[in-house]
C-alpha cells in the first residue's frame, strides 16, 4: 500500500477514524492502532506478517529478560543474534554464499554454494533496527519501566514507519504511548503542510524525474549525451533525496495527525559544507542509529586517532551493506567512510591555518560544491548496483556530446528539488501559521486543492518508495 495512493487515503482516513473515535479506551486505542498496522503490512503480503509478529515477539521477550536483571546480556545476545539471522538469512545469505563462490572460482576451486534468493520482506531492516532498538534501550536503563507487550508490538509495527522509517528508538516512543494523545495539542496546520510537501516531492519531483531520465539513462548510458548524463547525475542525487524524505514527511505528518510524534530524518543535506555535516542532515534516524549502537561501541574516537578513523570506516562500510546485498552498496559506504576519514584528518591538520578563510561565504559554497560531487559520485554506483553499470555512465562524461540537449521538465524538478533545500525556515513556520488562522473547512480545502494539483503535476502511475527495497 503506497502513500500516494487512493488505497492509502482511505485507510488512513479509517484509521484517523477508529483511532480518535476510540481515544477514551486507551488500550483499545491501541490495540486497534496494533490491528491497523498489520492490515497495512499484510496488504503487500499477508505471508509475511508471522515474521513481522515473531521479531517482535523476539525483541519483547528478550527485552523482558533484560530489564529483569538476569544475565541481561545473555538476554541481548539471544535477541539481537535471532534478528540479525532473520535479516542474514532474507537479505544477504544468498548474496555471501554467492560471493565465496565466486572468490573460490577465481582460484580454481570448484564450490557447489547455492541458495535461492528470497522474496525480501517489505522493511524488514526497519523493523530488524526497532526490535534492536527496543532491546539496547533496555540494556542501557532508558526504559524505566516494564515494557507492556502490546506497546513493544506497535512500536515495531507502527505503520507510518514501517516500510522505510524514520527509526525511531524506543526510548523515545514508548513513553507516547503511556497515555493517551491530547487532540488539543495535535499541530494539524503543520501535519497537513508535511503530507503536502512530501507527495510534492515524491509524486511530482521524484517521479518525473525518474520516468523523464534518470531510470532511462542508468538502464542506457550510450543512448545519452555528456550534458545530459551530467543532469542525470544531478537527478538522481535529487531524486533519492526528494523520494525518501518525500517519505518522511508524509510518514511524520500521518503521525501526527493520529497524534504521535516522530524525529526529523532530513534537514537540507546537500547545503551541507563537510561529510560530517552531511551525515548529521540526512537519514538523521540511521545516522544516530548507527552512531550508538555501532560507532560508539565500536569504540568511537575515545581509542585513539587511527581506530577512530577504523571505527568509521567499518561503521559506514556496514551501513552501506545495509541497503543492500551488493558489493556496489559496500564500496558506498566505505567512500562515505573514507571521506569522514579524510576530511577528519584534513580538518585536524589544517583547522588553524585557513581558520579566517573557512568563515568567508566563498569558502562554504566551494566546500559545499565539493561536496556535493562526491556524493553524487556514490549515487552513481548506489543507483546502478554494480560497478561496470556505474562506469558506464561515468564513461558519458568524457565520451559522449556536451550539447544544449538537456530536457525541460527534469531540468526544473532538479532544480525545484535541490532549491527547497535553501528555503528559509522561517517561511515554513509562516506557513503553518497561515494554516493555523485558516477556519478548519477553508484548511480542509485548501489540503484538497493542492492534492489535485499534485495529482494533476506528476506522472500518471505511482511509483513505489526507493527505500522500501531496503
């Protein structure tokens, strides 16, 4: 079930039915809230709901052994090691086996590894990190009390997050659902104002230009010329930005609406001027997920400065294997990893000797055009899954025709896409404040209106989330 879709809206409007009609019995509230996540979930695939059931059930019961003190840590390891097999098994076991049969081939060794790929449940990472989540909130004392079942149930099956996030921790959730939501406190101009913008994105930027040239030129590269390879770069770093956290929006206002609060998942990453900037704006969610339950433990940047710039590296080397069982997607998070590294060290040893130029306004654009390339560079072999497809489109920069052939549509979604990034805070919140004095039937119209706009402005077939796939 898509969010841009008519199947969505009306079971969200059921859902915004049953759960406000229901609010005065807090347990059926929730259990209603429990009931309507597996619908969703099952409405892609109802054979896949028992997993969804059991890891949650897994992550409940070892949470339980946690917070009762005996051998907790015991308790972790049974849990976390179950959810990681489950997502091994889904998610990367073909992909290893596939892998030493490779290697071993290439040395002359004949291995019969063979495991069929399987149907790769719809966000079973998400839900994998919820269940771990859950169980290290527990183990560092962030919960203060006993956890109920059926809230561990709905913090991993809520479903505005469910496919593709934002993750949220339990430490922070958890306490949402201790009572009931307040419908005076529910900020619907801002709830409504999200949902608008996010299928902005999705429907009417992403879309185009995924139909208009990005799917074309990394299915094609020799059919494109350099000027428009170049564009196609630059749409799809626009196109994975504005499809995920399109995403998030819609995720964060549905939830809100229902009267639950979720955590900001981008904050305009490509004005970002460093790697460490650009990590701390997008995918804020995994980027803090990865920090405490990986980097940190790993050791962080308390072991010295060569295993912190180690610790980094296999920290975003596994971040990049989790999008993805491909060799592609690791070399992604090892040049994310490596650029860390670089500019850590970069930083330390130059910081006093350019400090006056590096507070000039020519400084920041440079460094933010920098690095923006290099991460358009990654998308690069993000997007086409191997490398020899990613060179090939590298290839059309220096072999094929720079000529004014670019074409109009994704031209001006690339460059709606990337400008909503530097739009001033300030006028959001004057927004939302316009909503706000609105009379709740104008509101109500006005969030129609721009609905049919969106409509009528994006591609006729909706496409699904680039993340659900992780």
């Amino acid at each position: 079930m898509l969010f841009p879709t008519v199947e969505y809206a009306l079971f969200f409007l059921l859902a915004l039915t049953l759960a406000w009609g229901s609010l005065r019995w807090h347990a059926l509230h929730k259990l209603l809230l429990l009931g309507l996540s597996y619908v969703f979930y099952g409405f892609w695939n109802w054979h896949f709901v028992p997993l969804l059931l059991a890891i949650s059930l897994l992550g409940w019961v070892a949470t339980r052994g946690i917070q009762q003190g005996v051998r907790p840590r015991l308790w972790l390891g049974i849990g976390v090691g179950g959810c990681l097999a489950v997502l091994g098994y889904y998610k990367y076991a073909a992909f290893f086996l596939q892998s030493i049969s490779d290697l071993a081939a290439s040395a002359g060794i004949v291995l019969r590894l063979e495991v069929d790929t399987p149907l790769l449940p719809l966000g079973i990472s998400f839900m994998t990190f919820h269940a771990i989540s859950l169980m290290m909130d527990a183990l560092r004392g962030k919960l203060k009390e006993p956890v109920p079942l059926g809230d561990a149930l709905l913090y991993v099956a809520f479903f505005p997050q469910l496919i593709a996030g934002p993750i949220l921790r339990a430490s922070s959730f958890l306490p949402q659902l201790r009572r009931a939501p307040d419908p005076a406190r529910i900020d619907t101009s801002r709830a409504l104002l999200l949902i608008v913008v996010g299928l902005f994105k999705k429907v009417v930027i992403a879309n185009t230009l995924a139909t208009l040239l990005v799917d074309d030129l990394f299915a094609n590269p020799a059919a494109m010329s350099a000027s428009q390879s170049l564009l196609g770069i630059y749409a799809y770093a626009t196109q994975i930005y504005c499809d995920f956290s399109g995403y998030t929006d819609i995720a964060i206002g549905c939830a809100l609406l229902l009267g639950y609060r979720f955590p900001d998942n981008f904050n305009a990453p490509y004005v970002s001027t460093s790697p460490q900037e650009f990590w701390r704006r997008w995918h804020i969610s995994l980027s803090n997920w990865l920090r405490d339950y990986l980097y940190i433990p790993l050791g962080g940047s308390r072991a010295g400065r060569w295993r912190t710039g180690l610790n980094l590296l296999l920290t975003m080397l596994l971040g990049g294997l989790w999008h993805g069982a491909a060799w592609s997607f690791v070399a992604w998070g090892g040049w994310h990893g490596l650029m860390l590294v670089v500019h850590r060290e970069w930083d330390r040893f130059w910081r006093t000797r350019v400090a006056p130029w590096r507070q000039s306004v020519g400084w920041r654009w440079v460094a933010r055009l920098l690095l923006f390339h290099a991460v358009c560079l990654g998308w690069v072999f993000f997007r086409s899954g191997d490398f020899p497809s990613g060179l090939a489109v590298l290839a059309r920069l220096g072999s094929g025709a720079w000529q004014a052939d670019l074409p109009l549509g994704p031209l001006l979604c690339t460059l709606a896409g990337i400008g909503l990034q530097y739009v001033p805070a300030r006028w959001t919140l004057r927004i939302q404040l316009l909503g706000i004095r609105l009379q709740p039937l104008l509101r109500g119209a006005a969030f129609a209106s721009l609905l049919v706009l969106i409509e009528i402005l994006g591609p006729s077939e909706p496409a699904p989330f680039i993340y659900f796939q992780f």
